[in-house]
C-alpha cells in the first residue's frame, strides 16, 4: 500500500507554498520600487547637470525648459 501525506502535512504544505508567494510577490513590487526610485534619481542627477549647464551658458529658453521638467520630475519623486 502506497503511504500519502496525511491531511494536516497537505495543508501545511499548502500553507508554506501561499506564505512563499506572497514573499515572493512582495519582494518583486519592493524591487521594482527600487529600480524605479534608481531610475528617477538618475533622471534628476542628469536634469540637474544640464539646468547647470543651461545657466553657464546664459541660455534662458533651454533654462527654462528643462527647470519645467525638473519640478515635474520631483513631483513623480515626491519631493
């Protein structure tokens, strides 16, 4: 005769396999927050060294411009 897992060993398993999922998913949403906080600062440091370069070089159009994008920018950091 053929020995199954009892009961309560399916149910634990069952349980042990559900609590690893949502480790699982949680773990890639933090990731994925991670990437994108990355990302955006990146993005920012950028922005920032080309509104740096804008005001060396006087050019008030292009300043203003990129000041626009900067502001939207920390909107999306939340900032």
């Amino acid at each position: 005769m053929k020995k199954d897992k009892s009961y309560s060993e399916l149910m634990k398993a069952c349980a042990m396999t559900k609590n690893q999922s949502k480790e699982s998913f949680m773990n890639e949403v933090y990731v994925d927050m991670l990437l994108q906080e990355v990302l955006l600062t990146r993005e920012k440091d950028l922005l920032s060294a080309s509104i740096d370069a804008a005001l060396d070089a006087r050019d008030e159009t292009t300043f203003n411009q990129l000041a626009k994008k900067y502001v939207e920018l920390q909107k999306k950091l939340g900032l």
